[in-house]
C-alpha cells in the first residue's frame, strides 16, 4: 500500500476519534456518559466528517482506493480508539457494552481481512453448457486465473500457479493485471515473473491477455518472453482439445477499440463448429455481444468480487458496468450469453486498502460439457 495514503489514512481515523471522545466528554455534563450523549456526539462528528473528506480528497490527491483506504482504517483503527476513548470515560453499562463491541469487532474484521482471508486460496470448480453439436466426448477443462496483481512474487502466487497446474486443465487462460508496482521493480522482477507464469502448465496451452495494471501492454510481450505463455492481443488462436477444437479471441484491455471489436466480431461470426470462448479483463466486454451470440462463453477478471462483500448486501464496489451479483465473480448470464468472472488472486495495490472480506482469492477450473 502508499505509504503516503497510510499515514493520511491513519491520522483521518485517530482525528476523527479523538473528534468523537472530545464531543463525547463535552457533552457528559459531570456524568457517565449515555446513549444521548454518544449518539449525538456521532452526529457531530459525522457532520465533521463529510466535508473534511472533500477537503483531505483533495488535499491529499487521493483516488476512488485513496478514500476507501480513509474508510477501512477508520473502521478499523479510529472505531476501536474511540471505544477505548469513551471507556476511559467510565460510561454507562449499555454505552460501555457498545464501546467494547466497538474495540473488539473491528479488529476481529481487520485480523481476518489483512492476514487470513487474503492467503485462503480456493479453487472454484464450474461446469458450464455448450450446445450438444460443439460438445464433443469428453468435457473440455479450462483453467482460469487473473488479477495476480503482486508487487512481489512470493508463496501465494506460487501456490496460485501450482494449484492451477494440478487440476490438470486443458487450456489455461490469464486474464490479465499480473504486476502492479513500479517500473524499476518491473524490470528487476521480469525473470521472477517469466518463471512464476513459465510454471502454469496445460496440454493445450497457456494464453495471456493485458489488464489495467500491465500497462502499456507491450510490458507483456516482455512477460512471456522465453515461456511456453502465449499473449493475444485482438488475436485469434485454434487449440485442438480431444475430438474438438477450441477457439479462444484474446483482446486488449480497451475492447471498445476498432483492433478488438473486429476480433470479436471474427470470434463470433466465422463458420465452424468449433467451442469459442472469448478472453477479456473486464466483464464489461458481455454487454456488447448480441442476444444469442455465437460465443460459447466470455471470460473476464477485474472486480475482484469487489474485494469487500458483505452478507445480504454484496459487493461494496466493483469498478464495472456489469450488474453487482455478475461482478461478484462466478458463472453468469447476460441476454443469452455466458460469462464467467473470477474473483481473482491478488488485491489492488498502490492507494486500496490491503484487505479481502467476504471474497477469498480463487482460481477457476471450468468444465465445459454438453447441456440443455
């Protein structure tokens, strides 16, 4: 994470408890604070909050992640400060009952969300139809990982690699957002980087597309340099898989562009029979195939799930125009068309949040078989 937003962050959530239990003392009156005292005194400092956060956005050039980051460390560090501020104060049973549900859930969520969830890798096994005529024998399997999103290569990337490799699958698809740091870390990571992508291993072969972070994508021609991983940018490729062929369209991350719409255009309208999947970054590319496309199945990365879920409610945030439960990651349906998008292994870096709540990393492992 910034280490610039860090500090900001941290000192937005201690100012704004020490804001709250100042409020909180003024208003005691000489006695153990109450529920009036607390709830007005939340009031205030809310009142307080929102305009300043306009202020320190700006002040401090902070981004959409920039805010969110303001958001979780005051969730988890100024809620907990300002329990044990207003426990200083000796208050009343029920008011001490919250403070201390405000002390110990916060951090409960933040030992969760910033050391376990975040490393509890699971694979997420999906079966997914194709009409009986492309079925063939046996089912195709096909690997997915996206949005590995490391500054460093370390044992959860190598684990995410591994584990992939052994399901076995046919193909292996990356969708995108490999490394996120800066260029010199780039430059000085690039054999770490070849090694760890060299380690996914498929009959059928490896295939890459670019995301936000692998910009500019010729980044990638570096990448897969001196692997086995092929990178399709707006390319089309036929890979033989038992008894039937699978075509695969990679395009870039602007898939808007003249170069992508016109490979998805061939994906989709070419004569065969073959399986076509289409690989993307964002999901976003589904809302732009027509009602019963030809695509057997679009495959996309990006949200991350939204990186924060909460029950009942789902993603806070997606970064994305599909609909909120598609976003969430798994498999979907838009007019007719099939989408498949994975939460992926990393977390945004630079000024998000380091957290994973309620979205574990995943890989994605499709079996793609005859259906209805």
């Amino acid at each position: 994470m910034d280490v610039r937003v860090l500090v900001v962050s941290l000192a937005w959530a201690v100012g704004l408890a020490g804001l709250f239990a100042g409020v909180v003392r003024l208003l005691r009156r000489r006695e153990p604070p109450g529920i009036g005292a607390v709830t007005l005194a939340l009031l205030i400092t809310c009142g307080v909050a929102f305009p300043a956060l306009v202020v320190v956005t700006r002040v401090a050039r902070l981004d959409v992640f920039g805010v969110a980051s303001l958001v979780w460390w005051t969730i988890i560090v100024g809620i907990p400060l300002a329990g044990i501020l207003v426990l200083a104060q000796h208050p009343r049973r029920a008011v001490a009952w919250i403070a201390w549900g405000a002390v110990v859930v916060p951090l409960v969520l933040s030992w969760w969300g910033m050391r376990i969830e975040p490393s509890k890798l699971e694979v997420v096994e999906t079966a997914v139809a194709v009409p009986n005529e492309r079925a063939g024998v046996s089912p195709v399997r096909v690997g997915v990982i996206s949005d590995i999103q490391f500054r460093q290569v370390g044992d959860h990337e190598r684990e995410a690699v591994e584990r992939l490799s052994a399901e076995h699958p046919d193909v292996i698809v990356v969708a995108g957002d490999i490394y996120q740091g800066p260029q010199d870390g780039f430059e000085a990571q690039l054999p770490t980087i070849r090694s760890l992508l060299g380690g996914l291993q498929a009959p059928g072969g490896v295939y890459l597309v670019g995301g936000d972070v692998d910009q500019p994508e010729t980044r990638l021609a570096q990448v897969v340099e001196g692997t086995d991983v092929r990178w399709l940018h707006n390319e089309i490729v036929d890979v033989p898989v038992g008894d039937r062929t699978v075509r695969i369209g990679g395009v870039e991350l602007s898939y808007a562009s003249p170069a992508a719409k016109a490979t998805i255009e061939e994906l989709r309208t070419a004569p065969g029979d073959e399986v076509r999947l289409l690989v993307a970054h964002r999901p976003d590319v589904v809302l732009g195939l027509p009602l019963d496309d030809r695509i057997d199945l679009t495959i996309a990365g990006h949200t991350h799930g939204g990186q924060i879920s909460v029950p009942g409610i789902g993603p806070l945030a997606t970064a994305s125009g599909v609909p909120r439960a598609m976003a969430a990651g798994g498999l979907h349906e838009h007019q007719g068309n099939q989408i498949f998008v994975t939460t992926g292994v990393g977390m945004e870096r630079s000024q998000a949040p380091p957290v994973r709540l309620g979205v574990p990393p995943t890989i994605g492992v499709l079996t793609l078989s005859s259906g209805p």
